[in-house]
C-alpha cells in the first residue's frame, strides 16, 4: 500500500513539472499560449471581475461546473479545507471559474461554491472570455453530444462537459506560480500554500520592527495595538489623505472593502453592529470601486445605516497606506497611523480597549 502511494505521489509529482514546464515553453515560443501576465475579464453575481479585482491578492483558481459529479466538489472541499487552515488565508482569494455558463446561472454559481466555503467566488462570463484564460493557463474543457464534439453548446441539449483538473495559484503580480493535481489533499494543499504565503508575508514585513509608528507620541505607544494588527513604519496622515473626512474622536478605523470581495461582505455586518454601540473611535468605511448605485443598494439590503458610504476609484490608496488585499484596516490616533491590518476583524472587544486606552493616555 506505501509503495502505491509513493508511485501515486511521484506520478502526480511528474505531471505537475511536466505540466509547468510546457507552460514555460510556451511562454517563451508562442505569445498566445501563455501570457506573461494572466489576465481575465469575466464576472461574478456583483458585477465584472478582471485580474485587477484583488489588489495584492493570491489567487487559488480552478475550472468547472456546479453539476460536476466527482473532480469540482473535490477540488472545492479542498479549497474550503484550506482556507480554515491556512496561517495566512487573507492573503488568499479561492476562485472557481465555471466552463458551462449555459447552465451555470451566477447566484446559483455562488450558492454552489459557498456551499464549501463562503469566501470561494464562483466567476463566469463570455465563452471567449473563459477560453482566453483557459489557454493562458494550459487549461481544457469541451462538450460532447451523443459521442461528438459540441462547439456551440446551448440550453436544453444535454451535453457533458469535460475539462482538465487542476488547481492554480496565482501571485498578486498575477504570474503563475504553481500548480496542483485536485487529488494532492486538503493537508498537503495547506502545507504548499502555506509556505508560499509564508514566505511572502516575511518579505512584506521585513524590516518592520519598530514597535508603533515613528510619528506617534510616547504617550500613544504605551498602548498596545488590538489583537490581529501590525505596526507599520509608513507616515501617513489621515489629514492628507484627501477623503473629506472630518474626525469627531481621537482614533479612527480606516476599512476599505468592495462588493466582490466576499471577506468584506462578512466583515461589515460585524462593523455595523459595533458601530452602534460604540463612541470612543471613528469608524470610516471606504469602498474601493464600486458605484454609489450599488453601495446604496447593498446597505439597504443589509439594513445598514451606522457605517459611513464613502467611495474612491482604483488602489492607490490601499497601496499608499501598505494593504496587501481587501479587507483592509488601518488605525489612527491624532491624525497619524499608527497599525494596519489585512483581513477580517472578528472581534471588536480590543479595539474598545485600544481606543479607551488612548483616550486615558491623551
């Protein structure tokens, strides 16, 4: 039996460096194999997703379809077991990209990928659109009508489909990075993604020893930052950040979030409730890209009516402020940052704490 697996292991070993050296084959000999940089232009049930939706994000991304009987649930198992185990899942963005969008209505999509875990975003789009990434990734998928090959797949034929099984990971710089066989397991899945994301961790926090941000007064520092965020050497004021924000307490939560970042979505109906019993900080909520429509839609949906609706274009300010991903959070206390924090803020209790502690200081 160990012998098996090891033969199993070494086949699925060979594949992968085989699979990872044709793709850099091609890159070198054929432009449109392979592009430099992956690029998409698909959408999700909020609206269009490109590889610019997820600054500073990993992708895990696969291909599929929700009524696959045995490689996707497989596959999405795995994702869901990785992501509830992963030292640095907020570096994360899973993705599962469908190759049947005749059938593959998007909230039905989602509903399907959420099923094993809610941060998994389930993309559709154009033919064209799935095809384009498919080929940059050495991905295959095709239909069959009674034995032949369908092209042009339509509602109501009863086709199957049938695709390649692997799982990409993608870095922030959208280059490809690895790949893995859908049958590597949920552990060893955990233990490859954990040493990519942590080794990118420690070149992003490199050299950030100091203890609390350089521009922030002795009597500030004697106050330990919440739990979950880190201190950063970037001296930013919140002043100059051209947000027309203007502070009513001493120290503010910075939140950027988007509609297609499903970490967001969890993580403002945590904020909102916070925000209505609580007044020792400013709360200021940002979206990053999306229009007023939708903002004003999605909070009356979600009864939200203690967050404020502040919106700004494109990522420069999350970059400015040192994010990696959405969400994003950052402190101030007298105008001056003073820790950052990728990710979801679960619990609001230190922060209470944080901010009664400046308040005691001042």
């Amino acid at each position: 039996m160990a012998y098996t697996y090891r033969l199993k292991r070494a086949h699925l070993l060979f594949l992968k460096l085989l699979l990872l050296s044709a793709l850099a084959i091609f890159s070198f000999t054929h432009a449109t194999a392979k592009a430099e940089t992956v690029t998409f232009n698909l959408f999700d049930q909020h609206g269009p997703v490109t590889h610019e939706s997820y600054p500073g994000k990993y992708l895990l991304l696969s291909i599929g379809y929700s009524s696959c009987p045995d490689i996707c649930p497989t596959t999405l198992y795995e994702y869901g077991y990785a992501m509830k185990r992963l030292q640095h899942a907020d570096m994360l963005q899973p993705l599962f990209l469908t190759i049947d969008p005749v059938n593959d209505e998007i909230n039905r999509l989602n509903a399907y990928t959420q099923f094993f875990d809610e941060r998994i975003v389930g993309l559709s789009g154009a033919m064209k659109d799935i095809e384009d990434i498919a080929k940059q990734l050495g991905a295959t998928f095709g239909y069959r009508l009674n034995g032949q090959r369908l092209d042009n797949p339509e509602p109501g034929m009863g086709y199957t489909v049938y695709h390649s099984a692997m799982i990409y990971l993608i870095t922030p710089e959208r280059e490809l990075l690895d790949v893995f066989d859908y049958q590597i397991g949920g552990d060893d899945l955990v233990a490859v993604l954990d040493q990519h994301l942590a080794a990118a961790a420690s070149t992003a926090h490199e050299g950030s020893t100091t203890p609390i941000a350089t521009n922030t007064s002795d009597t500030i520092s004697a106050c330990e930052l919440p739990e979950g965020f880190s201190p950063t050497e970037k001296n930013s004021q919140l002043s100059e950040l051209n947000l027309a924000i203007t502070p009513q307490a001493n120290t503010q939560l910075l939140n950027l979030w988007a509609l297609w970042c499903a970490p967001c979505r969890q993580e403002l109906p945590i904020l909102e409730e916070w925000a209505t019993s609580q007044n020792a900080l400013d709360i200021i909520t940002i979206n990053v890209g999306d229009s007023l429509e939708k903002i004003d839609s999605f909070f009356e949906e979600q009864t939200f009516t203690h967050l404020p609706k502040h919106q700004i274009e494109g990522f420069d300010l999350l970059r400015q402020l040192g994010g990696m991903g959405l969400p994003f959070n950052a402190l101030f206390v007298n105008d001056n940052i003073v820790g950052i924090k990728s990710g979801i803020i679960t619990e609001t209790a230190p922060l209470d704490d944080y901010a009664q502690c400046v308040q005691q200081q001042l």
